[in-house]
C-alpha cells in the first residue's frame, strides 16, 4: 500500500480481544451451522431411502463411488457458478462451455499432445470462454443473463461444429486410466479428489481471501463496492473467467469419465449448477452464499438421480422430485431468514 | 376566501415511521378553486403529507373530510376516485407506453367490457392536451420520446381524466424551463378558474409569490401556519416560521480560527470543476483541520459535486488535485488511493453492505492491509475494525454484529470508521445525519468535529441548514448548480442562508456585480428565476431592491396573480 503519511493515523492493529466470538456472532454461526445441518439431514434421510428402497444396490462401494465420481463433474461446475451468483451475476453457459472444452480437448490434432495437451485444451477453453463471458458482461455493460445466453447457444453450435455430431473416442491411454479402478487412492477415484480439491480451493478463496470477499461486496451492494473503492468491472472478470476455468476442469473430468468427447456435454449443467447453490443457501440476488451447501446440493441431487435410477423410476418423475426440493429448500431458507 | 366549507379539512394528522415522528398534529384545509400553498424546509414533513392525502401512506391519527364527509383514503386508486390527483417530482409514467395509453393507463375507455377502444382515448387525451395548452403533443408518441415538460403535461393530463378536484404538485417547476414555468402557471390559473383545488409545493418563494393564494408552513412535522395570504405575508415572516426550531442542535466548539503559524497548505484543491446541467465551474480549496460545508437546496447540485470530486462522476471540465497532484478524473479508486472517502447521501444503497457485519463494512476499503497475497490475516481485521469503531464509540462496542442491527446514526460511524481506518485524509460528508435521530446528531457532529482536529480536511453537504452553519468553519451556499456566496460559518445565520438558497430576494455578496440578475421585477413576462444556467455567481436573478441584512424591512412583492392567458 502506498499511501501518503496520514495525519489521521491510520488505526493500529492491536491483539485480538479474547471475546473475538460474542453471543450475536455465535448466534450467526449458529444459524448458518443449522442450514448446513438440514442439508446434512435431507442427504442422510436419501440415504436411508436408499438403503431402504435397494439396500444392497445402494449402499454397495461401487455405488457411492459413481454417485461421488457423477457428483465431480457437475460439482467442479456449481463451485464456479457459486461464486458467480453470489456476486449478481449468472452464467448460463456452463454447459455449452463443458461441451466445447471436451470436444475441443479430444480433437485428433489435440490428442497427439496427450494427456497434457487434452488438459490444458480442456482449461484454456474455458478460461477463453469466461473470458469473452467477464469482458462482454464487465466492460461491455452486457446483462449477464443475456451475455451468457449468448455463449450457450455460440458455445454449443461450436461443438457441433468441430465434431460435426459425432463422438470423439479419446486414445490416450494415460487419460483413460485415470478413470480405472486402478487409479483409485484409498479407494477413492482421482476424480472424487479433483473435486474435493476444487471445493477446498473454493471455499478458502470466498472466506479467507480478499478475492471473495470483494465478489460477496459487489453481489451484496454494487454501487457501495464501487463507491468503497473496489475495481468491480475486474472483479466481475475474474469471476467469470473463475466459473470458465471451473468449466474447463469440469471438462476434463468428463472426458476422463466417459473416455470421449461429445457436442452434447455437459447438457442443463446450468440448470443443475443453478439449482444446486439455491438450495444450498446462496442468494439469486448475490451477496451472500456458502460453497459447503452449493457442495451438499450437488450430492443430494445426484444421490436423488441414483436412487431412482437404481428403482427403475423415469427421469420425468426424477425431474418432478427435483423440482419440489428446489421450491421447499427456498421456502423453508425464506422463512428462517424471515423469523 | 367565502365561508364556505372548505373542499378539504385535514385535521391533527399524525404520522410516524420507525424512530422519525414525521407528521405530529398536521392541519390543511384547502378551498375550491385556490392555490394553497405549502412550504417547508427538507424533511418538515410536506411529502408525507402528501402521500397521506393521496392514499399512499395511512396516517396513524387525525382526520380527513372531503367536501364535508370523512373519507380515509386506503390506497392512491381510492383517492383518485375521490377526485384527488397527485403529481409527483418523480413522474410516474411509463416510458415505453404512448401519451394516450399513459392518460388512460387503468381505466381505459372500453367496449364490453374489456376491448380497448384506442382510438377514443386518443381522442380524449388531445382534448385534454388542448385544454392543457399543449395541443402539439401527439397522444401517439412513446412517453419516453417527450421532454420532461411535456411528460409533466402528460401526468397533469391523466389526473384531469378522471373526475378531479384537488391537484397536488410536488415541486412541478424544478424540472423546467422560464417559460415551460409560465406555461404551468397558465394551466394552474385555467384549472382554478374551473374551481379545481391546487396544492402547490415548492421551494422558490417567488414562485408562491406569483400564483399562491394561501400558505400553509410545515416545520418539524407540525403545522406552524396555516392559510396565510400568500401574497401579504412577509418574506422575514415565512422564513422565520420555516426555520424557527424545536429542537435545538449542540455543536462541538471549533478549533481556534487563528491558530499560529501560517496557514497549512490545502490538502484538495478543485479548480473549474463542472458537469453540464448539474453544476457552474467550481473552485475550493480545504485545508487540514478544516470544515467546509456546501448549503443548498436538493437539486442545487451538492451531492454532484461531491460525487464528482470522488470520481464517481466524470467531470465535464476542471480538475480535483491532493496535494497538488492531479487525480484521474472519473475514477474513485484513484481519489481513494489519493486519500479521499465518500460517506454517501444514501447509506443504504450507496455505502453499506447490509448483509455483512459491521467489522467487514467497514474493512472493505483497506483490506489489502490485513492481508498478503489476497490471503486475509482475519485476527488483525477484526482487531483493526475494532480499534476504529471504538475510537468512534459506535455501539454496540460489536463490531461482530451485523450493519443492518445498527441505529442510523451507528451505521454511518460505520462508515466513517471504513475511512479511518484506510488513513483517509479528506472526507466527503452528504447529507451525515440523514436518517439519524436528532438525538444522535450531537455526538456525530463532535465524532465529524474530532475527526477535522486530528487534521481531516471535511467537505459537508447537507440541505439542514443549521448542520452547516454549526459545524462547518467556511460555508458555500449553492443555488441551481452555482456558488452564490462564500462566507465564513459564523458571518452567517440561518435566515441569511435560507434567503441566498431559496433565491427569495437579497443577492449574494455586494451587490451581484457582474450577475445574471437583470430579470427584475415580478409579474415580468419571462418570469423572476434564478440564473437560469447562464453564468455568473453574483446576482441570483429576482433582486428587488437590495435588502442589506437578514433583518431588514420585508421585500413584499406585488404580482399580479395568474399572467394573463
């Protein structure tokens, strides 16, 4: 910092006052602790349906090792968007940019670099796409509604531009194995450990950089952000192209996961995304929201997806499920932040 | 005016919003056919009466008889119907809707019951627009396309489709022209000739001067005259009814004016700074330890100069130095980087992040203080935020709490906590104690007052004239956009500033050389008003006579009524 020798005498840090958490503040910590908890008891009740409705299918290794690896892809994603909602904003694109990063990393010409090659395809794609995204929105004025818009459908027609419909079968071998049994650590698939890095990085850049929180001022209070001297048009970049590279990842560990590379990635993801930080606390309107209940949300739908996937059940009654857990998981938020 | 029942009686209206008794024991009676007029200073109280009148607010006491029955309007429909018609400042009208549409918007004449019939409320919006003198404005065009005049007419052209009784006009003459001012006031002396009612709100005296019939003065929330002659009563008198007071304001002592030792140099120097239709070229120079307050009505153009300092505006000319180093116009991070902080006119929407606690309210301008590589260092935060808000004695001593638990007046120590901390050294202040109980004030004026004698420079906006009188060491009193007299704090008195910033009469400095005062006296075809934009900081326009001294014999002004249509 440079700033001229201040008459005002900045104030000087002293030692932390032993009472650094009084009543009000646990009583905060309380109540975000409680929405976290019900989050963790809808998970836990899942589960019990699981294990009630297939209990040897559901509860089996295997299974909540795929429900934790289908968890990874759209996870990395709703992390980004996270962010990005908790500043105002929104990015419909994250599907269409998953969808062009994977194909984009799986071209022939791609894969001769290998596995290095398809990551960093994977990553710069998204970046660039967040890029365009952060640069239209931030210093183009554009809503970010219709910005993003935008880049779904150039995104997604882009993709079937460059596979022209078809599947690209991924030959690289060291890709390939990161997705088998072999690859496990402690039983754990490198994918699971991607996105528990992911989410581990998310949650110490909102709570404990200064980079969340200058996103949560400018989702909390624009014009008070600007006015308080904070660069809100580069922060708004960065968020996107934060959400883009999640993408990009998110891309990756899809194309590990189905050994290919599709037009048709990563479809509704921003629904999905979308849903997934509203149900875990995190406000439309921005300022405020947790990386840990956007984290919880993934897992209860894709743990819903499992267990009617396992009863045979039709995505449409899937679909109808998810729905109603959107709406009860707002009011039931609404009504504890109204009492 | 004759005995007869007055067309509306409203009696002892009590009205009160969390921590703000803004209406206490109002009456207002208005006949047919006058032009009542209602004066007051900011925050007396007149908008809320209004809005009470109109339906928009319910009053918690008191009672309204219209045309001799008790009514309690509930909602701005149900006051429509009563033939009340209200026109705000802000217009409300829909841009993207046409002038026919906007007349007619809900209750649109129909067939059937619900097919439009656009055509015949095309053809009733022209006649009203003929009625209203503006026969060129076509009922086709998007609201949106017209000039703010003309969506005045627009709005005064829906209240007239209905049934209506009782115009309010909440200041209509702030947006216009001389001659759009002349036009209005046709309009009005056509519409009372037909018996209508006006209520007529404005700050220009001379305005009330010209078409009032009666006036009605709030101060402090409470009716101090009701149904004086408007143009009988002295000036001396309608001012000293506005600004006497109840409540009286403790400020803390000022530093000794002729400290020894020469003067320090100016930590912000402004030089021809203007915006195109907010504010004339300005100059200003504050020095450390110094307080110097900007008077002005709301639309004078303080808050924009304020704003413009800081880089929130982009200035049209001029230039803002610290320290004799240029700032990069238009950009606030540079003017904070510079040592300058903004507590803005609107709290809420402009300074404060009401989810967050009050430590991360007031952090957020310094952070990268308490942290090292982005990564924030949270114990030092919340110890420094601590450490600022107590030497501000902000209560409660949590800075933990969230902002939006805290009292107005806590809030914004918490903004000046967010400045102290980032080692700011000139202070932007509009409108402080907005919001703040009177209460409070004292000791946010010696927090304001402590702050400049640590070696602050302040700049203080504020419409209370006595705030700036009280606090500040060097006042500039602005008018329209201009700096119509600079005086030192104490030369000056209440009555002295309302008249320069009302523009009610006596010409600011010696005399007005060199103003744009020529417009003489009243009853002129273009009108007494102000500078009208033309340069010039002496005159301000409308000088009868050249009264001297605040106490002087009454500048009683002779017009004649309604200018000949």
């Amino acid at each position: 910092m440079t700033q001229p020798a201040s008459p005002a005498r900045p104030v000087t840090e002293k030692s932390p006052p032993p009472d650094g958490a009084a009543g009000p503040w646990r009583a905060l910590a309380a109540r975000a602790d409680l929405r976290t908890l019900s989050l963790l008891g809808v998970l836990a009740a899942l589960a019990v349906i699981g294990g009630v409705t297939q209990p040897d299918a559901f509860l089996d290794t295997d299974n909540l090792q795929l429900i934790l690896t289908q968890a990874s892809v759209i996870g990395v994603v709703t992390v980004g968007m996270t962010f990005v909602i908790i500043s105002g904003g929104i990015d419909l694109s994250v599907g269409a940019i998953v969808a062009l990063a994977s194909v984009w990393a799986t071209t022939v010409a791609t894969q001769e670099y290998g596995f290095a090659g398809i990551l960093f395809t994977a990553v710069v794609v998204g970046l660039g796409c967040g890029l365009v995204n952060g640069l239209l929105i931030a210093y183009g004025g554009m809503v970010p509604f219709i910005a993003t818009l935008a880049m779904l459908a150039s995104g997604r027609g882009l993709a079937l531009e460059i596979t022209d419909g078809k599947t690209q079968m991924v030959t690289v071998d060291g890709v390939l194995r990161l997705g088998e049994r072999d690859a496990y650590v402690l039983g754990v698939p490198p994918l699971v450990l991607v996105f528990a890095a992911v989410t581990v990085v998310g949650w110490l850049l909102l709570n404990r950089t200064t980079f969340g929180r200058r996103s949560v001022a400018v989702g909390g209070n624009a014009e008070a952000a600007r006015l308080a001297g904070i660069d809100v048009r580069r922060q708004r970049l960065y968020l996107y192209l934060l959400s883009g590279l999640c993408c990009g990842i998110a891309a990756f560990l899809l194309v590990v996961l189905s050994g290919s590379g599709q037009n048709t990635n990563g479809n509704l993801y921003e629904l999905d995304a979308i849903a997934a930080a509203i149900i875990g606390g995190t406000l439309l309107s921005g300022g405020r929201g947790t990386i840990t209940g956007a984290v919880l949300g993934v897992l209860i739908f894709t743990t819903i997806t499992n267990i009617f996937a396992l009863n045979n059940l039709e995505t449409a009654v899937q679909q109808i499920a998810k729905g109603a857990i959107i709406v009860a998981a707002v009011l039931v938020q609404r009504r504890a932040s109204t009492t | 005016m004759a005995p007869e029942p007055p067309l509306l009686r409203m009696s002892g209206i009590t009205k009160s919003f969390p921590g703000v008794r803004a209406l206490d024991g109002v009456d207002l009676h208005v006949q047919a056919g006058e032009v009542h007029c209602l004066l007051g200073q900011n925050g007396a109280g007149k908008s809320t009466l209004i809005k009470v009148l109109a339906g928009a607010h319910q009053p918690d006491g008191g009672t309204i008889a219209w045309r001799g029955e008790h009514v309690a309007p509930r909602s701005p429909i149900a006051a429509m119907r009563l033939g009340i018609a209200t026109i705000y400042q802000e217009l409300d009208l829909v841009e993207h809707l046409s002038v026919a549409e906007n007349v007619f918007l809900g209750h649109e004449p129909t067939a059937a019951g619900f097919v439009v019939r656009p055509g015949r409320a095309r053809a009733a919006t022209a006649a009203l627009l003929t009625r209203l003198g503006h026969a060129e404005i076509d009922p086709g065009r998007l609201v949106g396309d017209l000039s703010a005049a003309q969506q005045q007419i627009v709005s005064m052209a829906r209240a007239l489709s209905h049934d209506v009784r009782l115009i309010v006009m909440d200041e209509p003459s702030a947006a216009l022209d001389p001659d759009e001012v002349d036009n209005l006031f046709r309009v009005i002396g056509d519409l009372t000739a037909e018996g209508v009612a006006v209520v007529y709100i404005s700050h220009r005296l001379e305005e009330i001067r010209r078409i009032g019939d009666r006036v009605t003065v709030l101060k402090d929330g409470r009716a101090v005259a009701v149904g004086l002659p408007a143009k009988q009563t002295p000036t001396r008198e309608i001012v000293a009814l506005m600004t006497g007071r109840t409540v009286e304001y403790v400020f803390p002592e000022r530093a000794p004016a002729d400290r020894p030792g020469a003067p320090p140099e100016p930590v912000l120097t402004v030089h021809g700074l203007a915006r195109h239709g907010e504010f004339a070229p300005l100059d200003l120079e504050l020095r450390p330890g110094e307080i110097v307050g900007l008077a002005g009505l709301v639309g004078s153009g303080r808050s924009e100069i304020l704003e413009t300092v800081y880089g929130a505006r982009r200035p049209a000319a001029g230039h803002v130095r610290v320290d004799g180093r240029p700032l990069r116009p238009g950009s606030v991070r540079a003017a904070v980087r510079a040592g300058l902080g903004l507590a803005p006119e609107e709290r809420k929407a402009q300074a404060l992040l009401m989810l967050e606690s009050v430590t991360r309210n007031v952090s957020v301008s310094s952070m990268s203080r308490f942290s090292r590589g982005g990564w924030l260092d949270r114990g030092a935060e919340r110890a420094a935020a601590r450490a600022a808000t107590r030497e501000l004695s902000l209560r409660p001593d949590n800075p933990s709490v969230p902002v939006r638990t805290l009292s107005g007046g806590n809030q914004q120590k918490a903004v000046l906590a967010r400045w102290l901390l980032r080692g700011c050294r000139v202070l932007l202040l509009d409108e402080p104690t907005r919001g703040v109980d009177v209460g409070a004030r004292a000791e946010l004026y010696a927090v304001v007052r402590g702050l400049a004698d640590q070696g602050l420079a302040v700049l203080l906006v504020s419409s209370e004239v006595p705030e700036v009188l009280g606090l500040a060491d060097r006042v500039l009193v602005l008018r329209e956009g201009h700096v119509v007299h600079t005086a030192r704090a104490d030369e000056l008195d209440e009555p002295r500033v309302l008249d320069l910033v009302l523009g009610s009469g006596r010409a600011g400095g010696a005399g007005g050389a060199g103003g744009a005062g020529g417009a003489g006296g009243a009853g002129g075809s273009s009108g007494p008003r102000g500078p009208g934009g033309t340069g010039g900081t002496g005159g301000t326009g409308a000088n009868r006579g050249s009264g001297s001294t605040p106490g002087a014999p009454e500048d009683t002004v002779t017009t004649e009524g309604s200018p000949a249509p």
